[in-house]
C-alpha cells in the first residue's frame, strides 16, 4: 500500500423523511453511503474491522513501559485474509488465536509520522487476535512524570494523550476516528496508586493497585486514555465529580461546583448525555492541552484553576463534545472543525445559558479576535490553504489542523446557519442531527447534505449550496460572516484609550471586570506601550502576579514585546511549570521576534522541555530548530 494512500471507508448513514417541526425522528427510512478515506490509519475497515478490546496491562513506572495483552474481537468478511493495524514504537511480542496457536505476522515500514502498520494474517475461522506487546519508554501518547513532576512530590504520575493519532504507541487498534469499538481493561499499577480510564472508573484505590474498566459504548481509538497516580475523587453532583492530586482536590471541587448545572443546560440544549457518568481529572501541569474529552473523564489542565470560576468555558467546552466529537465523530482530519467547530458553538451556547449574552459574547469576541489574526498569520505564510474548514493534511501531522480555523470560524459558520434558520428552528435541527448521528462519523460533505436536507429546503431558507461550499472550501472568511459583539469589551476599549492618553492607572474604571475584561485589556496594548506605561499598570494591578493563566499568558507576551524585564523572572517560572502548548507557543515565538540570537528561549527552554508532553515539546523543538544534542 503506497503510504498515504490511506483506508477508505464507507459508512451507512440513514436518511430520514424530514417533517418539518418534527421532535422525532423516523430512523427507517432510506441508506446512504458515505464514503470517505483516512490517510493517517493503514487499517483496513472495509475488509475486517475491530469492534470489541480486552486489554491487560501492567504499568511499571521504573521502566517507563507498559507491557500488556490485547485481545482484538473482530467483525471481518468471508474473504479477508489480512487484519491491519496501526502502531508506533511498539515492541510486539507475540500475536496469537483465540486457540492459543501463534499467528503470523508482519511489521511494515516505520513512517516518522504514522508508525508502522501491523499485519496479522487472519484463518478463515479468525474472530479474535491476541496481541502481546510493550510500549516503547519514549512512546509519544504517554507521558511519565517524576514525583517533582506533580503537585503532591510523593508520587509518579502517568497520563495518556492519544488524540490525534497518537493512540498507536499505547495500543495496536485501528487509529482511525472512523472506526469504533468498546473494551474492558485489567490494569495494574504500583499499590497506592489510583488507575482511571475513559470508561466506568474507581472511586477509590484498591488495596493491591489493580483496577478494572469497562466502556460499554463504541469509541474511537483517538478516545482512549489512562491516568495513574496519586489521586482522590471529590463529589460535585448525582452524576458527576472531578479527580485531582490530593494537595488539589478541594481547589478543584471549588472551581468545578457549577458542572451539574452545565450538563442540565447542555442536555437541555441538545438532548440527553448519552454516557452515564461525567467526571473531570485535573492532571499535573504538564498536561499538553487545555481538556481532552475523554469520554466520562474529561482531562483538564490545571491551568483552569483560576479561584474565582472564570475559566470553566473550557469545561463546557469538553463536555460539549460528549455530543459533538464523541456521539458524532468527524470522519477523517480533514474533517476535524466538526468536532472543534460544532463544539465551540455547543461551548458558547452553554455559558449563554448559564451566565447570559453579555458574558459569553465577551468569550466569543476574544476568539474571534485570534481567529482573524490567525486568518492573516497564515495567509502572509503561503498557507492559504490551511484557513479553509475542510483541510487537506494529507502527509502532514493532523496536530497541524488544530488552528482557530477548525474552531472558530467553525463555530462562526454555525452561528451563520443559526442566524439565517432562527435559533429555535436551527436548535431543533441540531438536536436531530445528534440523535441521528449518534454513535456514527460524519464527513463535512454529508454534513452540507444534511444541512440542506433537513434544514434549509424543509425550512424554505434563502441559502443555497454554493454558499455553503464557500464556509467550508474557500480561504478566510465570508463577507457575511456575522460577528459576536461585545458591550463590555466597549467599555474596555474606551478605558484603553483613556490609559494611553495618559489617564493614570488608578483612575481607570476597571473594579467591575472580570478576567476576560483584563484579557481583552492587556492583548489590545500596543507592543510600543513603554517601560513605564507596563510599570505603572503593574504596580497598580499586580499583573506580573496574576493567577489567572489566561492574563498572565497575555500579559507575557505583552511583555516579552515590550522588553519589560521586571516580568522575565515569572515568564522563566510559568514557562517551566506549565506545559500547555496553547500558552508556551505564543510565548516562545515571542522570544525569538524579539530576540533573534533566541539565547533567552534556548536558556529557558533548556531547563523547562524536561517537563513537556512530547505534543508540546514536538511543537517547540520546531519552532527553535532545537536539537536535543545542543
Ligand atoms: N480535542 C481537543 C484537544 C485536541 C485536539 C487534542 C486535537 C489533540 C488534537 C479539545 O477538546 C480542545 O479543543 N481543547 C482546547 C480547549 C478548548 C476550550 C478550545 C485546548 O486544549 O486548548
Ligand atoms: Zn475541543
């Protein structure tokens, strides 16, 4: 198989007779083929597919390395002969048959990107294969923490990030979002020590370290996860409760009080949470990313961590995707701003919800703000192509795809189809398109078929497909594209201008802001601002001491540009101790704009990288051109 010829899938979709105002849908109606190719899986689908995993594993922190079994229960033609999978870095051991007989197979070329496919030849009678294999100690998904490494310093810690096609160096599955299938798992960690999955978890430690789980429901690989460490669980609602490290737990039970709330709002928006329990765990601060949604244990940054509650978009924001990504899963990486898009906007209609219009548009204004920034960064570098929603990352990492592109003009193309169908009729749809989606992929084109179908001709709205197209085909973004507004960023934008016309800090009207008023505040100074407009707001306002990572990430910035040096000595300490690739980029690039001999960045990066998930450190060994020799 040529290497980025990829797997093509066809799935069946059920077309319904739409009626208009209809609540229910009518399941039987008609089929449709969808058909779509995944070029950063080498497996196999339309010929045998993986729809049940027992996985066995023994998680041994000396090592670095987790040996385990898989035991792969297989749906399969009469005539396949060949069951491919996906997998990187692994040492396989032994692949054997239900019947205890040793299987052939066959390890294909290594791709620095995509890791090697696993060929195991299938008997005509094969339902199952049991695979025996370790992971290797740098596998790129896992990330082994020292106890320094965590907040408690007693204990190691291990966390798994398996999106986007990291799954492979953990488990050999077929790493393809449009493949699904349930496990169980046995695994066992050191004693004192709590194992959590994306499935029914523990509440508590076993007394021997061994743990078991089950997900009953069909997930995707990039779905997969595992935690362990020194963990308590706190309580936060009949269905819901959050993980931390022992020295974080109480903080975080505070910050995530309102989760119940969220998902009544969420399940009255879109219909019923289809996953049993959610449950959040707050990882180390290493954690690559801001959340991850796991199915029923979302993992989060503990950067969200504020004390006042402001930073919990980011919770609605993975809870959403227990509809949007996890119910109905984008087909392929190309198709990615179906998952981030639809949840940027599930996201946004939560907290309008729960807090009101003018705090959620205030959100929605800043990351409109850095959608078009981001339109214009890549734009002038000749990446035209990459502002399109549809993306083509053929041969390329799908880490690539993750821009403000996917999520908000995503997000920004649903708010266009919400403003011209009218909200309830556009809600409507949407709560039928989760219902008849669920548990099933969807390609942006079947996606504009079914916004055609069952909203713009039901609904007689004056949008045709050549509209649609140019959301999903072309660069940038439509001249009609309808913007959120913000009154309250109004306000701070005339306080801006009164702090640049010399109004002295203290006389500026900012007592009634929050957080994200500070954050529009500080990203709209300019980078000419002087030392001592940046000494006069920080004597005032303390804003090299903030502990809101979100404004001081801004404020960073700010003053790396601004050359104010009183803030390098937290910028080395956050750039050490966060690794949440969403803060250290901006930062980085910073450091080397303004200083181009990138000394100061080598020299903090050189004691910070040690830190980093390999998602992050992958990014910023890129952007420095660093070797691990230097
Ligand atoms: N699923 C993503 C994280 C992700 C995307 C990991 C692609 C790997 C590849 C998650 O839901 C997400 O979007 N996280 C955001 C936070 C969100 C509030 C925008 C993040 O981590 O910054
Ligand atoms: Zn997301």
């Amino acid at each position: 198989m040529n290497r980025f010829s990829g797997l093509i899938i066809t799935a069946f979709v059920f077309l319904v007779a739409c009626n208009k105002g209809a609540e229910n849908i009518d399941k039987t109606s008609s089929k449709k083929k969808m058909t779509f190719t995944d070029t950063h899986s080498y497996a196999n689908p339309e010929q045998v597919r993986v729809t049940h995993l027992d996985w066995e594993a023994n998680v041994d922190f000396e090592r670095k390395i987790i040996d385990a079994k898989a035991v792969l229960s297989l749906d399969r033609s009469d005539d396949a002969d060949t069951l491919v999978l996906d997998t990187h870095r692994l040492v396989i051991n032994e692949v054997t048959y239900a019947s205890g007989e040793k299987a052939v197979f066959r390890k294909g070329e290594d791709d620095a990107l995509l890791g090697s496919a696993l060929r195991i030849a299938l008997k005509p009678e094969t339902e199952k294969v049991i695979i025996s294999y370790s992971t290797a100690p740098d596998a790129p998904a896992l990330q082994w923490l020292t106890p320094m490494q965590t907040s408690g310093g007693t204990s190691p810690f291990l966390f798994t990030q398996s999106q986007a096609i990291l799954a492979r160096t953990w488990i050999p599955l077929q790493d393809s979002p449009g493949i699904r299938f349930t496990y169980t798992a046995k695994v066992k960690v050191p004693s004192g020590m709590l194992a959590l999955m994306s499935a029914q978890n523990p509440m508590e430690k076993s007394a021997d370290g061994s743990y078991s789980f089950t997900m009953d429901q069909p997930i995707p690989a990039y779905l997969m996860a595992l935690a362990v460490g020194d963990l308590e669980f706190a309580r936060l609602g009949e269905r819901s409760g959050v993980y931390a490290e022992p020295s974080v737990i109480d903080t975080a039970a505070y910050e995530f009080a309102e989760l119940e709330d969220m998902i009544s709002a969420a399940e009255d928006l879109y219909g019923s949470y289809q996953w049993g329990r959610y449950d959040l765990l707050v990882l180390p601060p290493s954690f690559p990313f801001g959340g991850m949604e796991n199915p029923r244990l979302t993992f989060a940054t503990p950067t969200i961590l504020a004390g006042d509650r402001s930073l919990t978009s980011l919770i609605a924001h993975e809870l959403a995707h227990s509809w949007s990504g996890n119910l109905v899963t984008n087909a392929t990486w190309n198709d990615f701003w179906l998952n981030e898009g639809f949840t940027v906007y599930f996201e946004q209609r939560i907290m309008e919800k729960l807090y009101g219009a003018s705090y959620s548009e205030m959100l929605a204004s800043l990351e409109t703000e850095d959608l078009k920034k981001e339109i214009s960064e890549l734009t002038s570098r000749g990446k035209e192509s990459d502002t399109h929603l549809k993306l083509d990352l053929d041969g390329r990492n799908p880490d690539e795809g993750m821009t403000d592109i996917a999520y908000v003009k995503g997000y920004l193309f649903l708010r266009y189809l919400e403003n011209e169908a009218g909200r309830e009729t556009f809600d409507r749809f949407l709560r039928n398109y989760f219902e008849r989606n669920a548990f099933n992929v969807m390609t942006t084109e079947a996606f504009l078929q079914e916004v055609n179908d069952y909203l713009i001709a039901p609904e007689r709205l004056n949008v045709g497909m050549v509209k649609l197209k140019e959301w999903v085909y072309n660069p940038g973004l439509p001249g009609d594209a309808v913007f959120p507004e913000s009154d309250r960023f109004g306000l701070v934008d005339e306080q801006r201008e009164n702090f640049m016309n010399g109004m002295p800090p203290e006389e500026l009207e900012t007592t009634e802001w929050s957080s994200h008023e500070w954050v529009r505040f500080v990203r709209s100074l300019p980078v000419n601002i002087g030392k001592h407009k940046m000494a006069d707001l920080d004597s005032t306002f303390r804003l090299t001491d903030t502990g809101n990572s979100e404004l001081l990430s801004a404020w960073l910035e700010l003053a790396i540009k601004a050359k104010y040096k009183p803030a390098d000595e937290r910028l080395e300490s956050f750039l050490i101790n966060t690794g949440r690739r969403k803060f250290l980029m901006p930062l980085y690039t910073a450091l080397v704009a303004t200083y181009p001999d990138k000394k100061m960045a080598l020299e903090i990066y050189e004691k910070a990288r040690p830190n980093y998930h390999y998602v992050s450190y992958k990014s910023i060994d890129d952007l420095l051109n660093y070797e691990k020799s230097n």
